[in-house]
C-alpha cells in the first residue's frame, strides 16, 4: 500500500487514502534513454511476476490527439502547450494511472509533472505558476531523473531521431539555425533539471553509461520500492472504484475471485498482461461514470 | 495576475459575466456595434472559441469523458490561446478587447463542480486583468423563464449532468444555475465586478454600459479614415437633402 498524497488539493472528490500499486517515473531530456528503459523494465516487472502499464506524454484519450495536432502546426503559445499537457496529464491520470494503481500494477511512466515544469520554466512560466497547476496530480513512489550532458546527448539524438522543433525551443528562441537552438535550450533545460531535483529529490542515475548499466542501476533501486511479493492483481478495481465494490454481493465476489484465479492461470501459462493492459483501457472510461453515480448513490 | 505574460496595455479589455438567460451577449453585441460605429479598432474574443483546442473539448463533451479536473483544464487550454492570440496582441495595439465570458466564467463552475477555489485562480494566473468587469445580475427564476420557455435540448454538461443532482436536465440546469449565481455574488465581492441590474430594459442597460465604458475610450486607437469618412457621410446627407 501506498499512501496517497497529492502536490496541492489533489482531485475533486478523490477519497482513498492507500493504492496498492506503485507510480515510478522515469525523467529525462529527449534522448536520454528513457524509453528504452521503460520497454526492458517492463518485460523484467512482468517476468517477475508484477503487473505494468506504461504511460507517457501525449497518450491520453482525450488530449492526445489534439495536442499532436496542435504542436504540427506550430502554433501553439507557450501558456496554452502548458495547459495542453495539464490536461492530458490529468486525463491519464484520473483515466489510466489510478485505475491501475488501484488495481495493484505498477505505473512506469515516461516523464511526469517535473518535465513539463522544466518546459514551462524554461519558456518562461514562473515557477509558482506550474508548479501550482500541477497541484492535481498524484505524488509518485519515486522519481528516477537519467542525467546526461550536452556532448553525450548530442550524438545520441543525432543517431536516433535527429533534431526536433519543439526539443529545440524554436517555438521561442531568437535565431532559425536548429543545432544551435537545440544547444541552447538542452543547456537551459537541463539546468532547470537540476533544480527540480534538487526540490523534489530525484534519484539520479548517469545515463552516460551503457543502457546495460543504467538498467541494472534502475533494477536495483526499483526493487525497493516494490513490495516484497508481487500483488494479486484486482481485475475488478480495474472497473470500479471501492465505493462501487463494497456494494457488490457475495455472489459477485466469488465472481471475483473467480476472475484472479483466472488472472493467475493466465500468468501461469504466460500470457502476457497486454490483456490487462487493454482491460484498463476500456474499463477506465466506464469506471469513472460508475464511480461518480455510485458516490450519488450514497449521498441519496 | 502573473504568470510569466505582460499584463500592462494601452488598450482596454471590457468582459461580461452572468448565468445564462441574464442577457449579457445581447449587451455585449450592442456595445460593440457601437464600437464599431464610432470607429474604434474592437476585437471580439468568445468563451470556448480556440480553434486549436475545440475539438479535444469537442470530443470530451461529446464522449462525455470530462472529469472536473479536465474540464477546468481544457477550458484554461483555450482561454490560454484566446489570451496568446486573440487578447493580448490586440490590447498591445491600443485596442479594444470585448470578451463575453471570462475568467469568472470558470471561477464559478469550476467550483461549483468540486474543483478547489484556490487553484482555479491560480492556474488563470496568466489572465489579463479587464478594465470593467460587467456583472449582469439577474435573479434565478427570471434568467431560468427566458432559457427554458421554448423547452431547448440542454446539452449534457450544460446541465450540469455529469454531477449527478438529478437525471432530469431541467431540474439539474436548474440546481446548476442556482449554484453558480450563488458562486458569481462571492465573484462581485471578491473582484469587484460592475454590477448592472439586468431587469432593466435593454436600451437603459445598454445606456449604462456605455456611459461607463466611455471615459475609457479617450486613447484607445481608432480607424485613421473615421473622421474623414464621417465628414464625407455628412456632407452626402446634406446635399441629398438640400436636393429634395
């Protein structure tokens, strides 16, 4: 159990107090890694046994689009990318990650609050500001910040993606030349980076060292922050909140129980939890409307 | 308000608020004919308009998906744009801004929808400070008669459905609206909004609004060709006169 806090009020009418699961997040500048981490811990997570949904920018339902599409056209102030991203962050959150976390998985997510402050800051949102707007979101279990510099950054991006407009700040710096924008705004960037991890504690790890290191670094700081053994998982917290269950009658808790051991079979004859992946998808949607009217429910 | 953007302008912003039914676009719409015939450069900015945030806002409403939480969020996306775009360049310009809604507008609902009043204001943080603030104030039952006698289709979260008060729209628009006027008096106290008695026939409204409005106009800027062209209009009116 985890207890919950969040950076400032937190969600409107959000009342547990413990998720079984646990919210680990992976920060970084472009390049630095992150993904490839992600994708090896969550193949290591789940062949040991724990259940993962792995989330980042951009990937919510209901602003994920919209925002690709905003950034497309280059259009977009700085002010209204900050609350783009607010809100997308907020729908994965209320929408995907506490789904799961109730559930009991593990929530790696590829960047969080602390990247998109970084971004704020450095187009210049005063601190207080972003930092304010993020007073919804949920503190995580622990942040892992993958520290690089500029020389060891340069040629990664530039054997991967290439330069990209928006990791180069060319929506607000002076000057059309790409590489020298990237330099700038990676500097800057990365030095408000340092900042935040100072402020919020982030573990540090250099991700200058080989992606074998860093992952066995990862590994083994991840370890204790997990419990000791891998929680059942709750595929009916998956749908409901626990307002919604505690209504339910025994016959549907049998059910339930019916549905974890099946749960643990399918482990047993591995297959793997994209099943449960998509469950949080498409329960995710339902569990919201179902947790507001049961809280309706109660009032009456 | 603060929030990394310049808020001190030449030109001058006037907003309405009010619930629904209490008249404030039929006001706004005749100040800025009256702008506009006088002359002056307006620009016309309305609640819920940005073109790069509409359809995410579209399609929460539509799949009804919108939490408070996002629903506060999206509508700060759009008033973030609107300000980036459509408020503060015109204002640097000397302009004047018309905007129906502002950030009031979100103050009030967002609240009454279980959002925390403290962070609302914060995150329009960024929101420029309007020259008036016109509040039309109307009482409940008058406002509810002028929206709800042609029976209308109330749209989901305009009724305030996603709260759960009642599964009728009217009896949830109802119990909507009551709350967010309890919200918009605390918004007078606190912000010191113009208070216009919204009972009143329009044009007396109207001539209120614009008796105020007016010692604000002195610099704002203005088409070059006005006078020229209004000489030009009398001069055409006289001799079309003189000729009959």
């Amino acid at each position: 159990m985890t207890k919950v806090q969040f950076f400032g009020a937190g969600l409107p009418g959000f009342q547990e107090k413990d998720l079984p699961g646990r919210l680990i997040v992976l920060e970084g500048t472009d390049g630095v890694g992150r993904s490839t981490q992600i994708a090896l811990l969550k193949a290591w997570l789940e062949s040991t046994g724990f259940a993962v949904l792995d989330t980042g920018l951009t990937r919510s339902l209901l602003a994920g689009r919209g925002l690709k599409k905003a950034k497309e056209g280059h259009t977009l102030g700085a002010r209204t990318m900050d609350l783009f991203y607010a809100t997308d962050l907020a729908d994965r959150l209320e929408n995907q990650m506490i789904p799961a976390l109730r559930a009991g998985f593990v929530v790696l997510t590829d960047r969080y609050v602390y990247s998109l402050m970084a971004r704020a800051i450095v187009r210049g949102a005063p601190k207080e500001w972003i930092q304010s707007v993020y007073g919804f979101a949920l503190k995580p279990d622990a942040v892992f910040y993958l520290k690089i510099d500029l020389p060891h950054l340069i040629p990664r991006v530039l054997t991967s993606t290439g330069f990209d407009y928006w990791e180069s700040g060319m929506d607000f710096l002076p000057g059309s030349d790409m590489y020298d924008c990237f330099v700038e705004y990676q500097s800057r960037l990365l030095s408000t980076f340092d900042q935040l991890a100072q402020q919020y504690d982030f573990e540090i790890v250099d991700a200058r060292q080989t992606v074998n290191k860093v992952f066995s670094v990862l590994q083994r700081k991840i370890r204790k922050v997990l419990p000791k053994v891998a929680p059942v998982v709750n595929i009916q917290a998956l749908s409901m909140p626990p307002e919604a269950n505690a209504k339910e009658d025994t016959k549907d808790v049998e059910s339930s129980l019916e549905d974890q051991r099946e749960t643990i079979q399918a482990l047993d004859d591995g297959q793997l939890i994209e099943d449960k992946l998509e469950a949080v998808a498409a329960s995710s949607r339902k569990s919201a409307s179902v947790g507001r009217k049961a809280k309706k429910k109660k009032k009456t | 308000m603060q929030a990394g953007l310049d808020t001190r302008f030449p030109g001058k912003l006037f907003i309405v608020e009010g619930i629904d039914g209490s008249g404030k676009s039929t006001q706004l719409d005749l100040l800025y004919k009256w702008l506009i015939a006088e002359g002056y450069c307006v620009f016309f900015s309305a609640w819920n308009s940005s073109p790069l945030v509409k359809k995410t806002t579209k399609l929460g409403k539509e799949t009804r998906t919108l939490s408070p939480t996002t629903f506060s969020l999206i509508h700060a996306t759009d008033f973030a744009d609107r300000t980036e775009r459509e408020i503060i360049p015109p204002l640097k310009a000397g302009a004047v801004v018309l905007a129906d809604r502002y950030v009031y507008t979100a103050f009030a609902r967002d609240s009454v929808r279980g959002n925390d009043r403290e962070w609302i204001r914060k995150v329009y943080g960024f929101a420029v400070p309007p020259t008036i603030g016109f509040y039309f104030r109307v009482p409940l039952e008058t406002a509810l008669e002028r929206i709800l006698a042609g029976r209308p289709e109330l749209k989901y979260y305009e009724a305030g459905l996603d709260m759960g008060w009642s599964d009728d729209p009217y009896e949830s628009f109802r119990i909507f609206q009551g709350k967010i006027l309890e919200e918009y008096e605390q918004l007078v106290k606190e912000y010191n909004l113009t208070v216009i008695d919204a009972t009143l026939p329009i044009t007396e409204q109207q001539y209120i609004v614009r008796s105020l409005v007016k010692p604000h106009l002195k610099n704002v800027l203005r088409d070059p060709q006005f006078h020229r062209r209004r000489r030009w209009l009398t001069d055409w009116l006289s001799v079309r006169q003189a000729g009959k």
